[in-house]
C-alpha cells in the first residue's frame, strides 16, 4: 500500500510540475505539493483508506483530484446518516469551525479519528485544542496557510502545557500520538457497586485512603496505573443514593457522570445496541439449590423394596413351586393355588433358608433346586448390600430438576426485585414457569445479598457462575455443602457482564485493550481463585461453617427399624391365626356347614 501511495505522489508531483512550470498558481500548487507530502506522511505512519472533507470549497479539495481514495464530502460541516464505513479513514477540515458534525452516531464512530485542518486566520492553535478537546476529539493536526514557508504541523497534546506542539514537516517526530498512554495524574471518575467478591471497598489503615479489592477492582487500579491517572470516587450521596446500585451506575454513565464504573452489568440489562460494552465476563446465570437431605433411616427399608423387584420375586416364587409340585411325582395333582403360594421349599430358598431335600429325587428337581439355591444367593445378597451401603450412607432425597418442579418441594425462591423486572423484561420462558406463590421477592437488595450470603437451605437463590466460584470456596471449610449449583436450571447459560462506560470515551479503546490482556495472561482466573481469602482478609467472610448439618446420630435406633418389627409381628400374628383355625379344625366344620345348606 505504500508503494501505492508513493506511485501517486510521483504522479500527483509531475502533474504539479507540469502546471508549476505553466505560471498556473505556482504559490497553490507548491502548497499543494507540501501537502500531499503530508498526507503521505500520515498514510506512512498509519494506513487510511478514505476520506472525510468538511467544509466549503479550500486547497484539500484540488487535492482530491490527485488522490485515488474514496472521499466523502460533506460541505455543510455534518452528515444525515449514520457513518458505516469499515474503512480507516482521515478527516479534512477547511476550516477551525467548518465541521459541526450532529449526527452522535458519526460522533462516536469517528471520535479518534485523525484530523487535519487547515487554518486560513490568525486562530491560535491552543484555542483549537481547547475546542476540540471539549468534544473530546484529540487527534488533531493544523497547518496554516504558510505551511510552505514554515513547514509546521501544529499537533495537539491534551495533557500538557500548552496543549499543542510544533512538530517540523521533516522531524522524525510522530504528529498524532496516543495522549491518553500518560494521562500525568489525571483522574478517572468511578463508583463502585460494593458487590463481593468483584469490588470490595476499604480505607486504608495507614494512609486513610479509599481503595478497593477483588477481581473487578483489581483490574481497574491496574489500567489506572497503566495509564499513570488517579481514581476518583463520586460522592453518591450528593446524588440522593446510600448505596449504589448497577442500575444506578448504569444511568450515571448515561449521564456521563462517571467514566467507567466498577461494576457489571449484564447482557440481560442491555436495551440497545448503544450500551453495549466489550464483555470483561462470559458466565451463566443459574440457581443454587440446597443439599437435598439425606433419607432417614426408617425409609431405607422402603427405599430399597422397589415394586418392580419385588413383582419379579414373586413371580419366581410361582414358577419354583410348579415345577416343585410336578417334578415330585410327575402329576398335577397336588396343583392347588395353597401349594403354590405357601410351598415351604420355594418360599425358604428364595429367603436363603435350609430346607428338608426330597428323598431319592430326580435330575430335573435337582436342578430346579440348585437353580433356586442360586437366586437365593443373588437376592439376599442384593438386599444385604442394599442395606449395608445405604445404612452407611443413606441416600439422598430427590433433586430438583425442572422449574416447573420447584413447586414440588418446599423451598421457595428468593430473588431480587431488580431481577424480576430484568426476567420479567426480557420474557425469560424458565422464569414464567415458576409459579408466583413459590416466589419471595425482596425489594431492599441489600437484605436480599444478606440473606444469601446466610447460605439459608429453606430458600432457592439465583446466582451467576461467577458468584458461586467464592461460595464454592467458602463451602469447603463446611462439614457438608449447604448449596449446590443447578446447571441444568439456568436462566441463561451464556452471560455477558461489562463495565458501565460513558458513551465518549476518549480512551475506551486502551480500557478494552487492558480487559483483554489481564484475561489472556490469566491475572483474572488468579484474582477470582483468591476471592475468599480477600473477603476474610478484610472481614466480608468467615471460615465458620454456615452449613446447620443436622445432627446424626451414631448407630441405629430401634424406632429407625419399628416399621418393618410391626410387619414382623403382624406377619406372626397372622400365622398363629392360622395355627388356631389349623388345630380347630374349622375348616372341616366350615365344610359340614355349607354341606347341610345344599
């Protein structure tokens, strides 16, 4: 490209020539020249593929006519349409007030743009600084109508004094420089939301000053060493707010109030393509749910007796009896519904008892018995490690799985005001599934991160990936986790949370380039491992454990297996019923009877 460049600066010079030597304007086209001169220095030191000419007819739009670059010209100082040009471009200005851009939306887009005006007064350059410094445009170069005899560029510099430098055409000095790469001292206004662990604020016990901690601070006092600027905290209580939220630091970097906030504002947040920042975190956004307790010892009996198994082993029982019956003496004689139900040797097999062998028995009943000697090895066995595991370690009771199931159990939700209007806002379809009266809303978000922070298992809480990192760290000095994250309830899985910034910006650019360093050499990764230890560290934390484990109790009780002792006794109560009727012999009577009646 700069071979290019230099193909037409030849052309353009020999064309100027040709006229110089022509007596047409030899002062114009010497000026001319100068100047494609200076374009091609510009394109030297940073390319440019169009350009921007405000004003009224002056020497850049000759200029043009050399040039093979796609120009825009827009002679009333502004345009009526959004600048969509992908393009680098510089911007031509005829004049110290001939661009009066209205358009906010080319305003940003062409904010650090290079610019270079020709001065045709006595304007002094510091005014001209000073004017578009005020717009916060300060790339910005001048020449005046002497160029040709002085050879010098006017460039501005924000942070000095004067706030402009005289660079001669043929200095190896750069005219444009990045002024926001040293701000000397100048301060970066800010809020803090005060949300652990990202921005946790505190005085300084030696020097009495206000700083702060965690991941999201820790980024911004390293961009404002980087940029050798100070950090200035906004007295918020001078705009009526205690305690800032981030709706409210949104609405005051609206209001260019502050520079860039420290704080995060969800994608959810975002109504417009306008207050879209560069993502500094790409999180979910899901519950935590408590610990499921674990069953108690009298339901494992329960938990283990499945109907399912319990259908198959009665089954078997029919099948072991039938074919007992006949293969004893190869008949269906003795084929009763009694002898089925209530065969000893099926019945003691399948239990893993001892029974009388049949004398003299054939090779088919000796396989049926060793076939049900086997499935009584396998089904004791079962149960018996059933019962050892789980009297070990009872399982747990159901989890929750769907929102449409929190209704199910007895927790309810807690959840912010704030994040209902966001969910409520955005349609969410996982939110509509739950239904209001399992729902505690708390209007003071304050008390609703202390409850949160009070890790209470009678509540379900929404919480961001990024948060349940440090409860995840603080639950490990637990006996047992309180709270576990339900990735399978997620609002949204993928979240971006951004700084708040002020629309113009000067320096976004260098902010972003920052968020994007710390994330690429893991300095991020590394602040939000040591979250927990800097929140007990300035005493936003505990290390106590905040579980409330219930009490276990060391052996079995005898209430733990009274259920399956009733069954005992009412199993033998049946039989010593049928003992009685046996010995009685009411059954011959209860056949005389129906006897009589025929």
């Amino acid at each position: 490209m700069a071979l290019e460049w230099l193909v037409i600066f030849l052309s353009c010079f020999a064309q100027l020539s040709a006229a110089f030597f022509n007596n047409t304007h030899p002062r114009d086209l010497e000026l001319e020249n100068r100047l494609l001169r200076v374009l091609l220095r510009f394109n030297l030191e940073e390319e440019f593929n169009t350009l921007l000419v405000y004003g009224e007819e002056c020497v850049f739009h000759s200029l043009l006519r050399h040039l093979r670059v796609p120009t825009v010209i827009a002679a009333s100082g502004s345009t009526n349409y959004n600048w969509s040009f992908s393009t680098s471009t510089l911007i031509l200005t005829c004049e110290s007030n001939a661009e009066n851009e209205e358009n906010s939306y080319t305003l940003l887009k062409l904010q650090r743009t290079r610019r270079l005006i020709y001065l045709q007064n006595t304007i002094p350059p510091e005014s001209i600084c000073r004017k578009y410094s005020l717009k916060e445009q300060h790339n910005i170069a001048m020449v005046k109508s002497n160029f040709v005899q002085s050879d010098i560029i006017y460039s501005c510099r924000f942070f000095q004094t004067p706030n402009f430098e005289e660079i001669l055409f043929f200095e190896d000095q750069p005219v444009y420089i990045e002024n926001f790469k040293n701000m000397h001292g100048s301060a970066i206004k800010t809020v803090p939301d005060l949300l652990v662990p990202r921005t946790m604020v505190y005085k300084d016990k030696k020097t009495g000053e206000t700083k702060m901690r965690g991941y999201l601070a820790n980024m911004m006092n390293t961009y404002v060493q980087k940029l050798n600027a100070s950090l200035q905290f906004i007295n918020i209580t001078e705009l009526g707010v205690k305690k800032a939220s981030v709706i409210d630091i949104m609405n005051w970097a609206r209001q260019d109030l502050l520079d860039i906030g420290t704080a995060l504002s969800s994608s959810m947040q975002f109504k417009g393509t306008d207050e879209v920042w560069y993502p500094y975190l790409l999180t979910g956004y899901c519950l935590m749910v408590p610990v499921p307790a674990k069953l108690p010892y009298n339901q494992v009996y329960s938990m283990i007796v499945d109907p399912v198994v319990l259908s198959i082993i009665f089954v078997m029982l029919c099948v072991f009896s039938i074919l007992i019956i006949y293969t004893q003496n190869l008949s269906w004689r003795n084929l009763t519904l009694a002898n089925v139900l209530l065969n000893d040797k099926s019945l003691r097999g399948l239990l893993g008892q001892s029974f009388p062998f049949p004398p003299n028995p054939s090779k088919h009943l000796k396989l049926i018995i060793f076939v049900l000697c086997f499935a009584s090895v396998m089904i004791t066995t079962m149960y018996e490690a059933y019962l050892q595991s789980y009297f070990t370690r009872p399982p747990s009771e159901p989890y929750i799985h769907a929102f449409r199931d929190i209704g199910n159990f007895s927790q309810k939700m807690a959840i912010s005001r704030m994040e209902v209007n966001v969910l409520t806002t955005l349609n969410n379809s996982h939110f509509r599934e739950i239904s209001e009266d399992h729902l505690l809303i708390y209007e003071d978000w304050s008390e609703y991160l202390v409850l949160r922070d009070s890790f209470n298992t009678s509540f379900i809480f929404p919480v961001s990936v990024d948060r349940w990192s440090a409860y995840e760290e603080q639950q490990k000095f637990f006996a047992e986790p309180a709270f576990y994250l339900a990735t399978d309830l997620c609002f949204n899985q993928l979240m971006l949370f951004s700084p708040p910034m002020r629309r113009f910006l000067p320096h976004r650019h260098l902010f972003e380039e920052h968020m994007m360093r710390q994330q690429e050499f893991g300095m991020v990764a590394l602040w939000k491992s040591r979250s927990f230890s800097v929140m007990v560290e300035l005493g936003l934390a505990s290390m106590k454990d905040l579980s409330h484990m219930k009490t276990i109790e060391e052996s079995l009780l005898l209430d733990d297996v009274s259920w399956i002792l009733k069954l005992y006794l009412g199993a033998m109560a049946l039989s010593i019923c049928c003992f009685l009727l046996e010995i009685s012999r009411c059954g011959e009577r209860w056949s005389r009877f129906w006897r009589r009646r025929r």
